[in-house]
C-alpha cells in the first residue's frame, strides 16, 4: 500500500513542504501546470514557516501560535491536495518528478490474481429474451440492467452453455460482453446456463438454469 504523502508530525511537514514548495516552479514550469496555484503554494509555504517558527520559539505566545499553526496546516492541506491533483492528472508530469516533489508515484506493477478467484465468485446471473429464431441471453451481476451491469474484476467474459429437453449441455460460445444472442430455431424448451472465465480462461462456476421457450 502506497504511504501517505503528506507527513503527519509537524517536523516532518515541515520538511516535506520546503521541498515541495523549492521544487514545484521549475517542474510546473516544465509541464504546463498553472502559476497562479504555485505562486498560492509558495504563499502558503513562507506563512507556515512563520507560523511553526514562531510557535518553537515563543512561551509566551504559545496557545495563539499553536492554534494559528492548526489553521495553516489545514489550509495548507487543502491547497497541496488541489494541487498534486492537477498534478497527477497532468500528463507530462513524470514519475521522477513526482518522487523529486515526494508525492504517491503510481504503481505499475501489474496484482497477481489467485488461479482459485474465478471459482470463489458468485456466477453470473441470466435473463433471456425471446424473439422469433433468436435468444438473447443478458448475463452478469445486473442482466436485467446492461448499464449497470459491468463484469466482476479480473474478469474477461463467460461461456454461455444450452440444452433441448433436458439433454447433453452443449456449448454456444464465450462473450466478453452482455447480451449474447443464440440463433436456434427450435421450438422446444431450451436451458442456459453459463460460467466466468478469466484472463487465463480459468473458469468458474455454473449459474443457475434459465429456461426458454423458442417458437
């Protein structure tokens, strides 16, 4: 899990900020990033540093300054965090960049999935629709509604599998993507079912029988 990037203790932050605020305007200069934003960064940067100087050194003033130093620190947040955003949604924006400004880098390191995962989800749901010559078979975690009906993660399709009569399942073919439809013009009572595979075409569980009647 990638660590936070904004340190938590005020010395840390106190650090990780100079650094950021020294060596955003050469990288926002070098990526097209806006100046109005580093010029409110470098603001932000020179009050902080007053503000958490003034509260190491003063007994005196001590309560007023810590809380005065609450109320940058926060502002601050908000404005780092608006920041890197756009930084990170910037294309020309690098990852040695981002490591010289210490924000997250992101991981390209591609997760390894379990070869047990496709048998440890639930399988796909079916809903049928009927024309003349035609099944059209809806599957997935929401058939009845294809817009919020994305497969399952890791996920590359299912293999639709039919029967007549309550004979040998044969297989129809794999789709990445629901609906499938099934030319037959048998007007005999007809069974789907189907199963996940993913990447690897490992496969996963049958769902439930769906019946259908083609006239």
């Amino acid at each position: 899990m990638a660590k936070h990037y904004i340190p938590y203790k005020d010395a840390e932050f106190d650090e990780w900020f100079k650094n950021f605020a020294l060596k955003l305007p050469a990288i926002a200069n070098a990526v097209g990033f806006p100046q109005n934003l580093v010029a409110q960064i470098t603001a932000a940067y020179a009050e902080w540093k007053l503000v958490y100087r003034a509260s190491q050194q003063s007994e005196s003033q001590y309560h007023a300054d810590i809380e005065a130093k609450k109320g940058a620190r926060s502002n601050d947040h908000k404005l780092i965090r608006t920041a890197t955003k756009l930084l990170q949604a910037t294309p020309d924006l690098t990852d040695v960049q981002r490591e010289l400004l210490d924000i997250t880098v992101r991981d390209t390191k591609p997760t390894s999935v379990s070869p047990e995962y496709v048998m440890e989800l639930d399988p796909p749901l079916l809903k049928l629709d009927l024309q003349p010559g035609q099944v059209t078979i809806h599957f997935g975690v929401n058939p009845s509604d294809e817009r919020r009906n994305a497969k399952p993660e890791n996920i590359a399709g299912a293999k639709i599998w039919y029967r007549v009569g309550g004979g040998e399942w044969k297989w129809v073919g794999d789709d990445t993507n629901s609906p499938y439809r099934h030319d037959i013009d048998l007007g005999e009572a007809l069974e789907y079912r189907a199963q996940w595979f993913d990447k690897k075409m490992r496969v996963g569980l049958f769902s439930q029988v769906a019946r259908a009647t083609v006239s």
